[in-house]
C-alpha cells in the first residue's frame, strides 16, 4: 500500500488547506498534517501528486498496488466540500486500487450542528455517507474522537475506522528534540501537591488559576501563559516568555524539574463547557452550537507519560472519555463524580473541594498514597499504554525507522 499526498484535488488554483485551518471557506482538506511525528528523510510508501488525474495515471498501470489517498477531517465539517468529494469518488469509481484515507489527529469536537433550540442541522458523519459513492471498503478513518468513530461505524461499517491521536508520538518526539528524554520518575518526596499548566485564555483556566493564586499558591507549581487583558494578573511564566509561532515546539515538553517536584496533575482542556456557540458558519440559522464529546488532546494524555494522576477541568464525561481508551483513573485520590456534573459552576465547585481536600493533607500523606501499591499499578498501566498507542501508530507502516 502507498500513502499519496495530492498537492491540490483538481485544479491548480485551489487552496490546500490543512484540518486546522478554521478561518476558511468550504473546501476539501488536502492536508491532514497528522504525521508530525516522522521526517521526509525516511518516507518508504510515500508518494506525492499534482492532482488526482496524475495519480489515477498511475494507478491505472499499477492496478497491483494499493494506493491510499490521505485527505484531511476537517475540525468543523460544515466547512467540507461534500460534493468535491462525490466529485473525487466519480472520478476514482473504477479503479478499485485507489483508496481514501479521512485524517484528523489533531481536534475534532463532535460533526453535529445544533440551534439554540437543540435542533439538528448539521450532522457530518451523514454528509459523508451521502457523498462517499464508492466501495466502503475502499474508505478509512483515523480520527481522534471516539463520539465520531462510532457514529462513522454505522455508516460505513466495511470500513477501516481507528482511533488515532497525534500527541501520543508528537509528545515523545518533543521530548527527544528537547533534550529530556525518556522521562523517569523520581522516588524522593515531591516540593509541592499539584502541577497546573494553561496557555491560552479561557474563562475556565481563568477560575482556576484565580482559585490557585487566592488559595493554595504554596502547593502547586502553575502557569498561565495568555490571559486575556483584562486578567493579565494571573500570568504566570515557569521558565522563560515563550513565543506562541513556536508553540508546537515547547507546549507538550513539560521539563522533568516540574514533574519530579509535584504529584497531582490537573488538565485544563480545550473547552470547559459541553455545549459552545461556532464561528465561521454561514448557513441561514443564528446561534449554533456544537455539543463537546468523544475527544481529548494532549493536555489530558502527557499526565499518563508523565505518571501523573489527573483531574480534568473540561467539559463533563472527559474523563470517561480517558477510561474508555482503556487509561484507569484514581477515585482513591480523587471524588471522580465532578466529571458527570453537566453544570459547569457545579463541576467546578466539586473540582474545587477536590483540590481543598488534597492540599489540606501533608506532603507526606500525599506521597504516601502517590506510592501505593494500586495508584502505582494504575500509573505504571496508563503509561505503558500510552506507550502502546505510539508504536501502533498506523502512519509507521509507511516509513522505515
């Protein structure tokens, strides 16, 4: 099987647009950009095309060979030219050997539109099935959403659907163009109960850095890299001003220094909330909504590298979503209720008795139940898994090592 980039779909004069891309018109995503992870020096099945006319003159001579034609999820799918893509199975139709690979590894909040009034307008998963004309064999998903995938299997249900996520190997690689390494945590009792890192502006990072800062400054290690204006207070820098153009360079290395000097680790995600109004949606209904579901991002993930147990300040069922790809949590540390809490100043108030629980304990206490037998267990799990996910990740059959 060989992977195939096309430079533009059909015409020259297109943009080719990457699944990251939001400020964009309707378009079909040639670039999926979720393979971070490996370098042009060691490609081994893959090729790049003009267009999908030059591969199909390849393909039609080779008709032995599989070739996989690497297109981009689009984070919103409102955004998606659905009848470019029925253009492009028209065109494929014939030649059995030509495949489609749908990617997005990166964000992918859900693929339903909702009004206000909670009703359905846009459902993604749908529009691909009505336009997808050929073969369902001949279709493939990898998608970092577990809401979408299952909504995917039951349309295309002779397809190829994986769960693929790019931090888990964007993360080791980080680490190794650092300096850091493998991370091996330290035995030594830890300075302080929590480590806490935000980055840009959100109003739930923005409570729970100001519940830090006003209450328990002394044991956490935090951050607060961008807050907006008007609460550039809270901004707090560990090291030193990083430069957001280079964010994907630093954002997943977090320095050993943190890791071994606290216990506990509380995730901000993307969102805080389940239900968010959208933008860049230009269809006739006013105030849209997306319902928040199925995805997690390497705020999350780096605490099962790290050997962290996490709390998640996101929207509700995130932590459910870490437990259903297979990661254990930790209710003897934690009261894990807070993430079935659909209100968001309830769930933060129950994140908030957490962390007063935790932080009124001793340093000592802290480590001792950090050292026990079933959080050791469960930590030296999720980080083996973690592990797991990376080396399966289904891009490296594709390059040499």
């Amino acid at each position: 099987m060989i992977l195939c980039n096309l430079d533009y779909l059909f015409d020259p004069n297109e943009i080719a647009y990457t699944v990251t891309d939001v400020d964009r018109p309707v378009a079909v995503c040639t670039r999926s950009n979720s393979r971070v992870c490996f370098y042009d020096g060691n490609k081994k099945y893959v090729l790049s095309f003009e267009n999908i006319y030059d591969l199909v003159k390849v393909a039609s001579r080779n008709l032995h060979i599989t070739f996989l034609v690497e297109l981009g999820f689009p984070i919103y799918t409102w955004l998606e030219d659905f009848d470019a893509i029925q253009k492009l199975c028209n065109t494929i139709q014939e030649y059995n050997n030509i495949h489609l690979l749908f990617v997005n590894g990166w964000d992918l909040y859900n693929d339903t539109l909702y009004t206000d009034l909670n009703k359905e307008i846009h459902q993604g998963v749908y529009e691909y099935s009505r336009c997808l004309t050929i073969n369902h064999n001949r279709i493939h998903f990898y998608l970092c959403n577990l809401a979408v995938i299952e909504k995917i299997k039951s349309y295309f249900s002779r397809s190829s659907v994986l769960y693929y996520n790019i931090y888990f190997n964007r993360i080791l690689e980080r680490r190794q163009q650092t300096g850091f390494g493998e991370y091996i945590p330290c035995n030594n009792q830890r300075k302080k109960h929590f480590l806490c890192l935000n980055n840009y502006n959100k109003s739930h990072r923005t409570d729970i850095v100001s519940y830090i800062k006003n209450n328990h400054s002394d044991k956490f290690i935090y951050s607060y890299l961008k807050p907006d204006d008007k609460n550039i207070h809270l901004k707090n820098i560990l090291d030193v001003e990083h430069n957001m153009s280079t964010i994907t360079d630093w954002q997943d290395s977090i320095p050993p220094g943190y890791i071994d000097s606290t216990y506990l680790y509380i995730a901000t995600e993307t969102f805080g909330i389940n239900k968010f109004s959208v933008y860049n949606y230009n269809g006739p209904d006013k105030n849209v909504y997306q319902h928040h579901d199925g995805w997690i991002s390497e705020k999350t993930l780096k605490s099962a590298y790290n050997m962290q147990p996490v709390m998640i300040l996101g929207p509700a069922g995130s932590l459910a979503t870490f437990k259903s790809l297979g990661f254990k949590t930790f209710p003897e540390i934690f009261n894990e209720t807070y993430d079935s809490i659909t209100d968001y100043n309830n769930r933060f108030k129950a994140v908030k008795d957490n962390i007063d629980r935790l932080t009124s304990m001793s340093i000592e206490e802290i480590h001792q139940l950090y050292h026990s037998k079933s959080v050791q267990e469960k930590l030296m799990h999720n980080r083996e898994l973690f592990e797991d996910y990376a080396n399966n990740d289904p891009f490296k059959q594709f390059y040499t090592k």
